[in-house]
C-alpha cells in the first residue's frame, strides 16, 4: 500500500517506538516541566479480525470511515460512512463480514452510505487500547484491508506501549510519520497547521471546490506528493478548522 505519511519514510514494525533516531523527547520527559507538546502520529494496521477488514479487504475501492462507537450495555454499535463506486457490492460484503452484524443504512447518495452496524464480541478493537495507552483517535480510514489511523499520544512511552499491545494481539503495525506538536506550533490562518493551509489553497487555485469540480482529490494528492487519504484528512480537518473558526464554534 502506498505511504500514507505526510513525511517521511515508513518506519520497520519491530523498530522500537521510543529509541533513538524518533525526535527529541518532549520536556515534561525530560525535566518534569509542565507538558507543552504531544505526539502525534500517523499508523498503518492491519489484522484479519479487526472491526470491518473483510468487508473492506474485499472491496479495494471503497473507503470506510467510522463516525461513531456507541454502547448499550449489552451491544456495541458502529455508525460508519463508505465512499467509492462499488457500494452495492460493498454492502454484500458487510452483511457476510463476520466482525459485525445487523446493517441498517441510515443515509445514502450515489457515492456515499452511512450504515450502522453491531459490533461481534469477538471482533478485535483498536480504539480501547490506544487510549488505555495514552492517546486518541483523531482519524481513522479503512481501505484495501489496512486501517490507516491518525492519532496523538501523550509520550514516546505511550505510543511504545500501544505498539506492544498491538504486539501481543498479532496486529500488524507500521509508522508512518512521527512529530511533536502543540496548539500554537504551526498555526496558520484560521489555526490552521502548515500542511492543512497549503492542501486547502492548492484545493481553491485548481478548482476542487468549484462546480463541477476542476480536479479529483487523487490529483490535489498527486501534486503534494502524498497519499489520496492523507490529502483527504488535510482538506476535512481544515475545512473543519475554518468552520469553526469564522463561526465562532467551539468544540467542548
């Protein structure tokens, strides 16, 4: 699969997490100032039996994004979106998944459904694990088997536990980018990082937000040298920043 890191190369899965060569260690790890950074991190994972990869695995042109994990007590349930062309074939494949049950579609176009489905107990999560660990999903995408997850920790020592974890459990992991970031590091327009700001001119000056659009996401992607999906995160996060900012929205 090709390298969803905005920078850099992929990182060896058995490499550890915090030895040398991964960037400086934050203050708080080092004089027991107060916490000014956190890491942030973009992971590739995969395994058989995490929540979604067979249907995803079998429809490679399809993207999953889950919006929402709600639980009763007694289930778990999943509100996903899929985006792509092959969606009919898609939902043949998520009713045979065997790591959900029970899909209901709760909204639909030619190009997207969002569906809501049970999770099965023995389905593998990722989520519980990596914020047990120390961080949070900030994004998260399903495409051709893989999972590509944008996600922030608290240390090196968190990520390394998380990374021992997904060890344990047999689940595949490559790094793909790793940085210390902040609220105030690389603010922009709008609060807006460096790269968010730069996907979202080079989006405007050739025409992606026009009507009918002037170019495909894959070629803005093209352009900036990075992956389909990373250029994906860039346009919605930023579009999310912008948002929020010139409408005075908050997000607690």
């Amino acid at each position: 699969m090709r390298n969803t890191g905005d920078q850099g190369s992929a990182t060896e899965a058995n490499q550890p997490v915090d030895g040398a060569g991964y960037g400086p260690a934050s203050p708080s790890e080092t004089d027991g100032t107060p916490r000014e950074k956190s890491l942030g991190v973009d992971l590739c994972l995969s395994h058989p039996e995490l929540v979604l990869t067979e249907a995803v695995e079998s429809s490679p042109d399809i993207t999953v994004r889950p919006e929402q994990m709600v639980d009763d007590g007694t289930s778990s349930f999943l509100v996903i979106e899929a985006v792509g062309e092959s969606l009919d074939q898609f939902e043949t494949e998520l009713k045979g998944d065997s790591t959900v049950c029970e899909p209901v579609v709760l909204d639909w176009t030619e190009t997207n459904r969002v569906y809501r489905v049970e999770v099965a107990d023995s389905a593998v999560r990722l989520t519980p694990s990596l914020v047990r660990a120390g961080g949070r999903v900030l994004d998260i995408e399903g495409a051709g088997g893989q999972w590509q997850v944008q996600a922030q920790f608290r240390s090196r020592a968190a990520l390394s536990q998380f990374r021992s974890e997904c060890s344990e459990r047999n689940i595949t992991f490559r790094l793909d980018r790793l940085y210390w970031t902040s609220g105030e590091v690389n603010a922009g327009v709008c609060g807006l990082t460096a790269d968010q700001q730069v996907a979202l001119e080079t989006a405007h000056r050739e025409g992606y937000f026009d009507v009918p659009r002037g170019i495909s996401q894959a070629e803005l992607a093209d352009k900036l040298d990075i992956s389909p999906s990373a250029m994906s995160q860039r346009i919605r996060r930023g579009m999310d920043q912008v948002v929020g900012s010139e409408l005075g929205l908050s997000d607690e």
